[in-house]
C-alpha cells in the first residue's frame, strides 16, 4: 500500500486527486456518480462578496481537445453559499476547500474571514485570475498585486491558503514565488489560458463574452511545463491543474513536481473521471516502487 497523503500546510488530504473550482460546482450534480469523500479535495466553485450574473449564453464552446468558457464568475455570493451550498457539501463528508476571488484588496481578507468562520471549509483557494476593479491585467500577472491580495488573505485566516495562478504570464516562477513570500501554502497552477473562438461569418465571438478561458487534453503540456518551473522556485507544494484526464497525466504532473492534482474538464467528459483516475493511482505508484506519494514526487531528471 502507497501512502497517498499530501500536506497543504496544516491541512492533511488523503490523497491528492482533487476536483477543480468551477467544473463540479459544490458536488451536488455528483451525487451517485462520484463519492465526494473519497477525493483529496472539492475546491467549490469561486464565490465574490456579492452575487454575480456572469456572462450571458452560450459560456462554454468545444474546440479541438479542450474547451473554452466565459462563464464570467457568475455566483450566488459568498453568505448564501455558505448558507445554502456548504452544508449539504460538508455533510458528504468530502475535505472543502472554498474558492474565493476579490475585485479590491481589502475583499480578499474579507472573503478570507468569511471561510475562516465557516464550518467545514478546511483550505482556501484565492482565484486569482480576476482583474482588479478598473483594470485590465488579471491579479495574477502582477506580482505586487498577488503580495496584496495573499497576504490580506493570510492575515483573515489561520487555515491553510492556496494561490491559484494564471498562465498567461511570461514567466511563471515571478508569481509563484510572490505568492509564497506572502504566505501562500500552496499555489495551483494554473487557470485557464486566454481564448478567442470566432465565428468568422458574422464576425462575432461564440461565446456570449468577447473572449475566455481555454482547457482539457490541449494545454497539458504547457501547464506541465509551468508546474515544472514553478516547483523549481518555491519550497511550497504546487498542486497541477491542467488538462488531466487519466491516471498516465496525473504521474507526469507528480513527476515533474507537482505534490497534488486538479481534475476539471475530465469531469464534463465523465461526471466520475476523478474516481477512475484516483482507483489507478495507488497501485500505479506501487508498481513504479514509490512506498508514499512523495517518494515520486519531483522524480523527472
Ligand atoms: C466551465 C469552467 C468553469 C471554471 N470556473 C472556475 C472558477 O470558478 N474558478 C477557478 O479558479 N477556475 C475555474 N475554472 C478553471 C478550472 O478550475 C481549471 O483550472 C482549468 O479548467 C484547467 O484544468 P482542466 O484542463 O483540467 O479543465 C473553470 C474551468 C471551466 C472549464
């Protein structure tokens, strides 16, 4: 038997295969088809201070291995999920981690406080791939802006905090590294990359936003390549998050550094794709001679 736990902070998860924000909402589509509390992780779908529209249909278009959505951080805010939502996803059983995204910095120490008190949300996970209000540049394209926005997080909460990043930068060890001086305890790497899908007859976007967030089997060797130089410049886990659709992915990102895992569009594939994957992993990692996780961890020479 391989060890699976993986360390994110103070926070111990059973294993590292975990459920991206934004592609399983709080688990309540997943019942009978995944159980929630055999993932490391449910990170919920990001939730703002206050409600959200998003943006209008159609959000999500399919392309040549991946997709692309332009879902505009539609939410219902962050009370009424932890009102409504949270409850019904900690009594699954399943480990939370809550995503959060502030569009001021003060927002981010609020959102923070907010799931600091909230029962049963064991880790937050700070979506930084939002523009600050006003701005164009995401957050997460601007190392000072991710100084402000983790360390206003850090100081509202003593539970674990994890920075997601976003890859649309020219070097990704800038942001990981400011985001582990702040006090990050992890950073997720990485958000969606930026995306036009044209309809070239009416000279329009498909989506129902000028642009959006690409995904799935596509941008995995590019994510890879960025969890590798992540993990090079920080002494924090990285967890992966990018195009993983079996368990072969998921060895690739463990090897080239990354300590846990993300699962995201696999699931609009196959609602269960995380469990397949995660029922392959131990004796996966058995057979390459790893005793626990951390043994396979970084192995990529
Ligand atoms: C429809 C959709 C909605 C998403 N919503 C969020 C979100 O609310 N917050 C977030 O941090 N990431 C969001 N993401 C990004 C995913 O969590 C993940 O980082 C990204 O899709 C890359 O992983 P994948 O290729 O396995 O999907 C979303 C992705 C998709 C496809």
């Amino acid at each position: 038997m391989a060890n699976l736990e993986v360390a994110i902070g103070s926070l111990t998860l059973k294993n590292p295969v975990m459920l991206a924000s934004g592609t399983s909402g709080s688990g309540e589509e997943l019942h009978g088809l995944l159980q929630l509390d055999r993932v490391g992780a449910v990170v919920t779908k990001t939730v703002t201070l206050e409600p959200r529209e998003g943006h209008p249909p159609p959000r999500t278009v399919e392309t040549a291995s991946g997709m692309v959505n332009a879902i505009g951080l539609a939410n219902m805010g962050a009370d009424a999920f932890i009102a409504e939502k949270l409850p019904p996803l900690v009594a699954t059983g399943a480990t939370v981690i809550a995503s959060v995204a502030g569009f001021a910095e003060e927002e981010w120490g609020e959102l923070a406080a907010k799931m600091d008190a909230a029962e049963g949300v064991s880790a937050v996970e700070l979506n930084l791939s939002c523009p600050n209000t006003g701005e164009e540049k995401l957050i997460a394209q601007d190392p000072a802006q991710i100084t402000a926005a983790v360390s206003k997080a850090r100081a509202a909460t003593s539970k674990p905090v994890i920075a997601k990043l976003t890859p649309n930068v020219t070097d990704i060890a800038g942001p990981a590294v400011a985001a582990a001086d702040a006090g990050a305890d992890a950073v997720t790497v990485a958000n969606t990359l930026q995306a036009l899908v044209v309809d070239w007859r009416r000279k329009k976007s498909r989506l129902g936003a000028p642009q959006g967030g690409f995904s799935g089997p596509a941008v995995k060797p590019h994510i890879l390549y960025l969890v590798n130089r992540a993990a090079a410049g920080v002494n924090i886990p990285v967890i992966a998050s990018g195009g993983i659709m079996t368990v072969e992915d998921v060895c690739e990102y463990l090897c080239v550094g990354a300590s846990a895992v993300q699962i995201g569009t696999a699931t609009f594939v196959d609602p269960s794709a995380a469990m397949k994957i995660l029922d392959k992993l131990e004796p996966l990692l058995v057979s390459l001679g790893a005793e626990k996780l951390a043994d396979y961890v970084g192995s990529y020479a």
